[in-house]
C-alpha cells in the first residue's frame, strides 16, 4: 500500500501543472483554478488507493477541477458580478472559447476544447514569469503553481516568513488575472527566459536537495524540473542557457542512486559508490554540455554544467581535475554574485591550495554574509557554510572547531538526513579511534 500510495502521490505531482494550465486556458481565473484543482487532487488521494487510478488520470482530474472550478464561480452572486465586470474589461480573444454547444461544466471529456498536453505547463511556465511581475514574485508563483512546492517551502527557500511569501504568491495572481494564456511571442520569450530558468533550476535543487523533511532526494520535482528545461529546450534548441541548464540538471541527477545509504543516510560526494551513478545520463549530460559551450559565450549554467561533467567523469574522487573546477569557478564568481558558487569555489581552492587557504576563503564568506545581514539585506548565514568550515576545520587537523562547526551547521538545517549526517560527523570527532 506505501508503495502504491507514493505512486499515486508522484502521478498526481506530474500531472497537477498540466491541469491547473488546461483550467486557466480555458477559463481564465487563476487562483479559483488553483483551489479546484487542489480539491480535484486531494479527492483523487482518497479515492485512487481505494478504486484504483483510471484509465486516464489527467482526464479525471481535469473533469473533477473543472466541475468543482463551475460550481465555484456560479455559487456566489457577487462573485459572479465581479467576474461579468473584469470579462468586460478582456479582450475577446484573451482565453479560448470553449466549442459551440459544449457544456461549461466540464462534465465531458471536451469540457476544455482541447486535449491538454505538455504545451499547457509550458504556457502557465512562461505565464508565471510575466514581465509585470517583480523576479521575486515569478520565482515564488512558478514554485507554487508549476512545481508544485508549498508555500512554506518556498518561504523556507527565501528565508521569509511564511506569510510574507503567502501574500507575495496571491499578489503576484492577482497580477496575471486577465492575462492572455498563450505562449509569449519571440520578443517576450526572450525577455522572460532568465526568470524561467532561474525558477527550474530552483525546482530542480528543491528535487535533488530537499530543505526540509526526512527525504534527501525528491525525485518527482528534480525529474520534472528537468522534464520541463526539456520542453524550454524544445522550444529554443539552440539556446546555451537551455542546453547548459539541462546539461547541469542531467549531470547532477545521474549521482543520485549514489547519494544516500540503505537507511537513507546521505554520502557525500568523494564517498559515493560510482559505480552506481548513471552512466548513460553522464554521457548524455557531458554531450549537452559541450553542446552548450559551442552555442555562445560561456554563462553561468554552462560553467556549472563543465564543473560537473568533470566530477562525474572522475572514476575516482581522487582522480577529480580540481585545478581545473577551480578555473571554471573563478570564471563564474565572477559572473555571478550567487553564495552557492562562491562556496563552491571555496571547496575548490581548499582541494588545489589546501584546506588552511580554503578557509581563509569560508571565513571571507561568512563575514560578508554577517556585514549583509547586519545591513538590513537577504545575506542571511547558511548551515552550507557551517558545514563545509567543518569538514575543512576536519582537515587542518582541528577536531574541537570543526565539531562546533558540524553542530551548529546541523541545528541550521531543516533536512533531516543532513542533519543526522552532519551531527555523526560531530560525534565521530569525540570518538576519534572510531
């Protein structure tokens, strides 16, 4: 049955964003759709276990929300008033009309016009990254509407309340209430596709490094994470940024049989078992990658992309071109202010340069997130931080810093398989001959 029930769990995550892109081309209203299709999920949970999932579970879920998204929006007279009034105000053409004689209520299978299809998630993709919509509030209403993730995901991922994030999300709905669903002409595409990208590579780490709860790995997200840059990539194939990010996402997904042990305890890297990574995503990735490398001048995804082709096509951590992942770094902290690259970085100098250099580069780090904190700014301290001042502390030969490092990284995180690993990194400290 626990299998059984993840299944259902992973089909309904898969096909939420499809459903809820079908109900707002065909009906236009956002956050109503949302609710609707959320109750057509949950009665899906309940009802699938126990009669099975049907023949075609889109189908079902697309009739369930549609009917339950009807009977909403005819069930309150004001409500319906304010609806008349905002459809006076759209264009004709702004949403596909459904085909005359066709029953509103979505009580047939043609009760949306047409077949949803992948284009649909791809459209409410490009929707949630509109233009009028600050970056902050693209990334937030993507993760919710497209990944799937909840609100206090989210809110943990920008480190906010969760209530700040709840009010940035119905915000930002309000703000593409009326817009056209349809996928954005060239010009706009192009204006867009940053925000796009950013959003699936945050849906694909949410995937492949959960923040919170007793999983490691989400694999639902970081596969569609990645079945999404697909689509982008279908849509723009010769596009670097494209290609490189779905270099990255196959790069980095091939370790994860590797990435934790029997009772789900994570391995870090130059541990793993490589023997269990995916050789076949490895080869696909590498390819994409020097794909990406020939489609323009080298950015950011590119540049991560050839960082972990290098570590996947190390047979042995000890093989690994570290000089070489350090030059690739330099190259991209210089592009971008993001924290993850400077770490990495950081890791990368400790590995060429040795550990006493790699902190001297953590430490560095850590007094400009304080100076950003301190200034009122989002430069908020990361248990990443903490952790890898462990490890390197471990290193330099200091136990008694590198345990309060560990610790204090592990109370940080709100992964539960980081943090067991990180306090039996501490504790093998206090037990040095074990």
């Amino acid at each position: 049955m626990g299998r059984a029930t993840d299944d259902i769990e992973d089909l309904l995550r898969r096909h939420a964003p499809q459903v809820l892109g079908a109900l707002v081309r065909r009906y236009g209203h956002f956050d109503p759709a949302e609710d609707s299709v959320q109750e057509a999920l949950i009665a899906a949970s309940g009802q699938w276990p126990r009669d099975g999932i049907p023949d075609n579970p889109r189908g079902w879920l697309i009739r369930v929300a549609s009917r339950r998204l009807t009977d909403r929006l005819r069930s309150d007279e004001a409500r319906r008033r304010r609806e008349e009034r905002a459809a006076a105000l759209t264009p004709a053409d702004a949403f596909v009309a459904p085909p005359p004689g066709e029953d509103p209520s979505g009580a047939g299978p043609s009760a949306l016009g047409r077949a949803p299809s992948e284009d649909d998630t791809l459209t409410l993709l490009f929707l949630c990254c509109h233009p009028a919509l600050s970056p902050a509030a693209q990334i937030a209403l993507t993760l919710r509407a497209v990944g799937g993730l909840t609100t206090a995901e989210i809110a943990r991922a920008h480190l906010v309340p969760e209530a700040t994030m709840a009010q940035r999300i119905s915000r930002a709905k309000r703000a593409v209430r009326g817009t056209q669903f349809r996928q954005p002409d060239a010009q706009d595409r192009d204006q867009r596709l940053a925000a796009v990208l950013q959003v699936l590579y945050l849906i694909f780490n949410e995937g492949y490094t959960a923040t919170a709860g007793p999983d490691l790995h989400r694999t639902d997200l970081a596969r569609e994470a990645i079945r999404l840059t697909r689509a982008v990539r279908r849509l723009l194939p010769h596009e670097g940024r494209v290609t490189g990010l779905l270099a990255l996402m196959v790069l980095t997904e091939a370790r994860a049989p590797a990435r934790t042990g029997p009772d789900g305890e994570l391995i870090p890297l130059d541990q793993q078992d490589r023997a269990r990574w995916d050789r076949t995503a490895i080869a696909e990735g590498t390819a994409l990658t020097e794909e990406a490398l020939a489609q323009g001048p080298a950015g950011d995804y590119q540049l991560q992309a050839a960082i972990a082709a290098l570590h996947d096509e190390a047979a042995r951590a000890e093989d690994t071109d570290w000089p070489q992942i350090l030059a690739l770094y330099d190259l991209l902290v210089r592009r971008t202010p993001d924290p993850a690259a400077a770490l990495g970085r950081a890791v990368a100098v400790a590995m060429v340069h040795g550990p006493r250099a790699g902190l001297a580069e953590v430490d560095a780090l850590a007094e400009a997130a304080g100076t950003a904190g301190a200034a009122g700014t989002a430069g908020q301290r990361s248990h990443r931080l903490d952790a890898v001042r462990g490890h390197l502390l471990e290193r330099a030969g200091e136990p008694d810093a590198a345990r309060t490092a560990y610790r204090a990284a592990a109370d940080a995180t709100l992964s539960e398989p980081e943090a067991r690993y990180l306090r039996r990194r501490a504790d093998r400290l206090d037990r040095p001959d074990t």
